[in-house]
C-alpha cells in the first residue's frame, strides 16, 4: 500500500528509516526514477513509500509527522543503551555504535 511521497531521495530514505526502527516494515519505490524527469512527468517520478502491511498505516503516519515536525526544541537529549554515549535529541541512531535509539526514549 502506498504511503506517501517524498520531495527527494534523502528524505524518503530518512523516512524509511524512522519506520523500519519502529519495527514498521516498508519498501522506497521510485528510487532511481529522478533522471527521468522531462521524459516522465515529474510527479511520476518522487521517491515513494510503500507498507509491506496496510494495518500499519496509523502508526506510519504518526511516525512521519513526528519525523517532519522534529523533536520540540526544549526535547532531553538521549543515552545509547549500547554504548552510553549522550546524543541531542534531533538523532535517531548513535553517531558512536549506530545503535538506533529505542522510540521509548
């Protein structure tokens, strides 16, 4: 089922990204597509989201908004349970051990 659409690359992966780390599994379409624009029309070719599982589209969507929106700027920074390295808020994996941040934090 498709999701939404992405205004680049970067994003539509970061967004991939926030959910496969909430256990949400998704596939990016329309990953190599952006060198095609002219010859198709641009719309066709953004990158694109698609859940492996519709039922999880609720959670998909809240996950994005929150990712779009950022954390709140007085948000407490977060400890990486793998390697105690302290991280600002904004950061979804440990820069230190890559260790992806428990949505719990």
């Amino acid at each position: 089922m498709k999701l939404t659409s992405a205004p680049n690359l970067l994003t539509a992966q970061h967004w991939l990204n926030v959910l496969e780390t909430a256990g949400i599994a998704c596939q990016l379409h329309n990953r190599y597509l952006s060198g095609a624009m002219g010859e198709i029309p641009a719309e066709q070719c953004a990158p694109e989201l698609w859940l492996v599982d519709e039922r999880d589209e609720v959670q998909a969507r809240k996950l994005l908004a929150a990712a779009v929106s950022g954390p709140p700027s007085d948000a407490a920074p977060w400890r990486c349970r793998q390697c105690g390295e302290t991280l600002e808020a904004q950061f979804t994996v440990c820069w230190q051990c890559g260790t992806a941040r428990n949505p719990l934090d």
